[in-house]
C-alpha cells in the first residue's frame, strides 16, 4: 500500500474494524516515512452474476429491477422496506451461493415468486401476473386456485 501523501510503500496499520454491515475492514494507517494516518477498504472482490433473459440476451444481475417488481406488487400491502430489503438478499445471497455465473430470468423470477407468496399472497398473485404474463383470465385464476391449495 503506497501512502497517498508522500508515495512510500512503508506502513503500519493502525486500526482495523468491519464496517459496511460487516461486508468490509476498515483499516487505519500510518505511513512509517511521513508519519501520515490514512484510511483504506478492504473488500470482498463481486463476481459478476449474468442473467440470460427469454431471448437469449446477457445482462449483469441487478438487484434494482427485483426491488423494483417487488415494491410494485407490494404497494399498499402491510410490507415495510426492511422486509422487502431482506427478501432481495435472500434471493441474491442463493443466486450468488450456487456454483453458476449464468442464471435465467426464469429462475430468478420463480425464487421471488416463491418468497413472495411466503411473505404476502396478494403480492405474490401481483407478480406472479406481471411475470407469467397471463393471457387471460383462465390462466389468472389457475394461478389463483393453486394458491388456494
């Protein structure tokens, strides 16, 4: 580690605690050559975990568009943020645990469903209806007697 202020590659650290809901080491230094304190991060490298869409598309897994669909399907629901936020890592922590750097829509898209209808059902029948794209009311309904049963 090269000291910011004078360029030395000589330090001693300082301080170390976890920081960012213990995702990262916060480690305070000190340069042995100017005697400077700087702060540096270490944090776990992120492999990058792509999508395959319907039509064959590849796209960096985005935990956005997931809260997204979920914030949409929760409205006016008795969900607050922080079940919401905990059912994204839920679905990220098991997509990021299998040994696969390709996943498929369909597969992120039925894990939501699945800890969406363990959380609240009319949710889930919200995104279950944007997701599987029902044609018509037959098929809404097929979804909904399942639910049922």
């Amino acid at each position: 580690m090269r000291c910011p202020f004078c360029n030395a590659k000589e330090d001693k650290v300082v301080d170390s605690r976890t920081a960012k809901d213990g995702k990262a080491i916060r480690r305070r230094r000190e340069c042995l050559e100017c005697g400077k304190r700087f702060t540096t991060y270490e944090h776990i490298e992120d492999i990058a975990l792509m999508v395959v869409k319907k039509d064959g598309r590849r796209e960096p897994f985005d935990s956005r568009k997931i809260k997204a669909g979920i914030l949409k399907a929760c409205e006016k629901r008795p969900i607050g943020m922080e079940q919401v936020d905990r059912l994204i890592d839920e679905v990220e922590h098991t997509l990021m645990g299998s040994m696969d750097r390709e996943v498929s829509s369909e597969k992120v898209g039925a894990l939501v469903m699945k800890k969406l209808r363990n959380l609240d059902e009319v949710a889930y029948v919200r995104f279950a209806s944007v997701y599987k794209q029902f044609r018509d009311v037959n098929e809404f309904m097929e979804e909904l007697r399942g639910l049922l049963s």
